[in-house]
C-alpha cells in the first residue's frame, strides 16, 4: 500500500494563485484517498477563503485557522493536524507537477532518503516577473542559490519546500515560529545537523510564483535580510560571505554618496569624482547584467535596473537591521 501523505500548505490573502494551487493538489495523479490536504490560513480578508470554498465542493481541503498569522505557524499547527507518514509542505504562491506526490514517493523509495525535494521553476507570468526571474537566477543579484538553479539530482543544504518522512520531524522538533521568514533555512540546518541528508531532484516539479511588484520585492526582501541575522545567531557555522555582501555594498554606497556630496561642504572635488565614480560602477554593473538578459527576458530585461537594487538594498538594510537589535540585546521582532 502506498505510504500516506499530509500536504500542508500556508496561507494568506492568497486570493490571486489559490486556485491553480488547488487544483494542482486535487488533481494529482496519486491515489485520492492516501492523501489530505491540510491549508493554516493566518485570517485572510481577500477571497481566498471564498475561492477554496466554491472550488472544493468535496471538502478534501481542510483549512484550519492560523492566528499566529506567519507561516512557521501554519505549518506547526497543520503538522499537529497531520496523520501522514510523509509531510510534504507547499507554499500558498505555489503549483504543483500532477506527479509531484507520486515523484516524492518513488525518490524516496528509490533512495532511502528521508527528506527531499525539487528545484524551484520561477512563474514568469507577466513583464515584471519575466524580468525577475532572470534576478532570481542570478549569481550577480541574490548570490547561488543551488536549488533555484540545479537540474540533476544532489544533496543540497536547503530546499525551498521539501517532503519529509514523520520520523524528521519527530527528530528536530517544530518550525521556530520567531522567524516570519527563510523558517525553512532554520529546518533544513537543523535537519542536516539531526543527521538527515536533503536530496534535490528535477523530476519532483513544482513552480513558485514570485513577488508581482517593486513594493512587495522591497517589502519581501527587507524581511529576509532582517531575520537571516536571526538565524545566522542560531546557526552561526552555516555563515558565508554572501549573507553579508549586500550589507557591506550597501556601506559602500552611503560612503560613496557622502564622498560625492563632500566638496559641497569643503572637501577637495577628487572626493567628490572618486565617490561618483563608485557609484557610477556600479550602475554599470546593473546596466550591464541587464542588457546581458536581453536575449532572455527581451525588453522586460529593463525592469532590472530598479530590481537589482531593491535586492541588494533591501536586504542589506533588513540584514543591518536585525544584526542591531541583535547587537543590542533585543529580540527581533516579526516585521
């Protein structure tokens, strides 16, 4: 008999992508009745809860209230509902491969191992995203993320969404519900630390849609930044140079701007050209990596010029952020 399988799935205001999400969850090709669907939703006030509702006139979707509201929350108290020997977690932004629950099973039993997961396919559904996308991928915008960017099977350090047998969790415990965001680079360090080894393979597919606009990027990236200094506290030997570049750019971006400024206050103009000369560099580097993705993302390839920053501005200020309340002795709190 094949093994039973708790989806848990976090939610909120998930109005524009809810549907796809369920039906890809419905309509899997593994059998109906050796799975559930468990959704947390943290109080939406958009039509999620409407869409599910109309569409999932079964009722095999269960959706349990989440006042936590984050999704390390959801997900905690959906693994408390859960009865699966396997956990696969979805996020809300998400769709899944028809195959994606039989593709989790069939690695698992081919491999032994207790905890894998696929690369993530970026939805590039309109100008901004296609742009986006093309960042995302990016060594020069976000640093390597090997599971956005893997297409052969591998042992990685983290997987953005994964699948796990019940007996990982009752090894490592719950998701750590002080982190609003990357809750899953904490699992997954604790996992790997627990003695489990996180698997990677394409043929488990599924796409994620990112951030639509400049605003909610900012307001996504700012968060990563600001509690990756929270995990990084937890775990400090899984640090890397690339958590703290884009701090360390944005440092030089102040200093160089002051330069530029200094002659207004007295300082010699080689201040000046020297400060605009760095940030002009920089600028190039962006114009650059733009024009580089023409070929891709073709005239959407602009967008990147405001992108790149958001990324690299956003989280450095978010990661300066959260070091500080560290440094000062305050717990973070959620932003």
């Amino acid at each position: 008999m094949k093994p039973f399988i708790s989806v848990v799935v976090p939610l909120l205001n998930e109005e524009r992508t809810i549907e796809r999400l369920a039906r890809s969850l419905l309509d899997q090709d593994y059998p109906a009745d050796r799975y559930e669907i468990i959704m947390a939703d943290g109080g939406s006030t958009d039509r999620t809860r409407e869409v599910l509702a109309t569409l999932d006139r079964s009722g095999r979707i269960r959706v349990l209230e989440n006042p936590g509201r984050t999704a390390p929350a959801a997900l905690n108290i959906a693994l408390s509902h859960a009865l699966g020997e396997i956990i696969t977690r979805v996020d809300g932004h998400s769709r899944v491969a028809p195959d994606y629950l039989s593709r989790v099973v069939a690695v698992m039993e081919e491999t032994g191992e207790a905890a894998v997961g696929g690369p993530v396919l970026m939805e590039a559904d309109n100008p901004f995203r296609r742009a986006l996308v093309q960042a995302l991928y990016s060594r020069f915008a976000v640093g390597s993320v090997p599971y956005r960017t893997l297409r052969e099977r591998a042992f990685v350090e983290s997987l953005q969404t994964g699948s796990f047998r019940r007996e990982v969790f009752d090894r490592v415990g719950p998701f750590d519900e002080s982190l609003a965001v990357v809750e899953d680079l904490d699992m997954n360090t604790r996992i790997r630390k627990a003695g489990f080894r996180l698997l990677l393979d394409p043929s488990i597919r599924f796409w994620y849609s990112p951030r639509p606009g400049l605003r909610a990027l900012w307001r996504q990236i700012w968060r990563v930044g600001y509690v990756k200094a929270l995990v990084l506290r937890k775990h400090p030997d899984i640090f890397k140079p690339k958590y703290i570049l884009p701090s360390g750019l944005l440092a030089v971006i102040v200093f160089a701007t002051l330069l530029t400024a200094s002659p207004l206050a007295g300082a010699p103009p080689v201040a000046g050209r020297a400060g605009l000369g760095v940030l002009g560099f920089y600028a190039a580097c962006i114009v650059v990596f733009a024009c580089s993705r023409i070929p891709r993302a073709g005239l959407d390839a602009w967008r990147l010029l405001a992108i790149v920053p958001v990324l690299h501005v956003g989280y450095g200020m978010g990661f300066l952020a959260g070091a500080l309340r560290l440094l000062r002795g305050w717990r973070p709190a959620v932003p």
